[in-house]
C-alpha cells in the first residue's frame, strides 16, 4: 500500500514537473516577442528571465495550484493521456533539429543576422507551422487525460489562451524579418 501511494504521489510530481516545463515555454516567448528591442540589446538578461520564468513556474504548479481531481481519469484515458504526453517530446525534438539549435533557441529571433531568412517547410514545418507548440497543446490535453486534475485542467486552458497569442507575435516578428506576410 505505501509503495502505491510513493509511486502515485512520484506521477504526480512528475506531470507537475512536465506541466511547469510546458507552461515556461509561450510564457518565455509572449515576453520575447513583447519586448523585443529590449532584448536585443541586453540577451543574457533574456535567459536570466527565462530560467526565473521556469524556477516560477515549478513552484506554481508544485506548491499553488491545488491537486484536487477533477475526474478520476479510466485505466483507458490514462493510457491514451500519457501517449499524448509521450509524443510531444519527439515532436519538439523534430522540430529543433529541423530548425537547428540557433534558430530553435530564439538565437534567430535575438540576432536574425546571424541565421537564414527564409522560412521553414521541411520536417515537421511542411505539416503545421509551428509544430513545437502543438506538441505542447498535446502534451498538456495528456496531463488532462492521465491526471484529472485541477493542475492539469488549468495548464490546457492557460496553453488554449497564450499560445494563440504567441503564435501571432512569432509571426509578426517573421513577417517583418522576411518582409512579407507569412500566414493566409
């Protein structure tokens, strides 16, 4: 009885873990796109921030947001939830080694100079256009399934508002690096 309970208290800390990951990365980028300029001139203080951003976000999802269950997920839902979960780490990975680590790691976007100009569409970029952030949206519809819990819930409707809202700057920022409209 003990070790189930180490083991399901082990899960839960593991998918906060992957909520906090998840909810750092359009968090990061809303501020990136926002502030643009600023970065430019001062990058370091960007990954400084990034990696407060992250250090806040796991206290967030580890000590704030309640564990109360909203559902208790089927044997079925938490198979299929965790696929979703599982998935989306390949996904990212494909999408970064598509893009390369400069141009991945908003090198690209802080010093456009120094990456190419033109726009993705090979790999996982001829299917969708920003394929790392569907991951994600994946990654957090599987914590929903697997875990039932409020966590899980607030993170998928905090993805569902922000990513949106990132994905428009992105490209933004990518209309006026090529200088022409990138989405129809």
């Amino acid at each position: 009885m003990a070790v189930a309970i180490a083991s399901t208290v082990a899960l839960q800390n593991i998918m906060r873990f992957i909520a906090a990951i998840i909810a750092t990365i359009p968090l990061f980028h809303f501020w990136l796109h926002a502030l643009l300029p600023w970065w430019r001139r001062f990058p370091l203080v960007l990954y400084v921030w990034g990696l407060g951003l992250g250090i806040f976000s796991i206290v967030f999802f580890e000590w704030i947001v309640p564990s109360s269950q909203i559902f208790q997920p089927s044997s079925s839902l938490k198979i299929l939830g965790w696929l979703f979960v599982l998935v989306s780490p390949p996904v990212a990975l494909w999408s970064i080694s598509t893009l390369g680590v400069k141009r991945f790691f908003v090198w690209g976007v802080l010093q456009p100079e120094s990456v190419s100009n033109t726009r993705e569409e090979s790999g996982p970029f001829r299917y969708l256009p920003h394929p790392a952030y569907i991951s994600y949206l994946l990654a957090a519809i599987g914590l929903v399934l697997a875990s039932g819990q409020v966590f899980a819930l607030a993170l998928l409707i905090y993805m569902l508002i922000v990513t949106p809202i990132v994905i428009w700057l992105e490209e933004k920022e990518l209309e006026t690096r090529f200088k022409k409209p990138i989405l129809k």
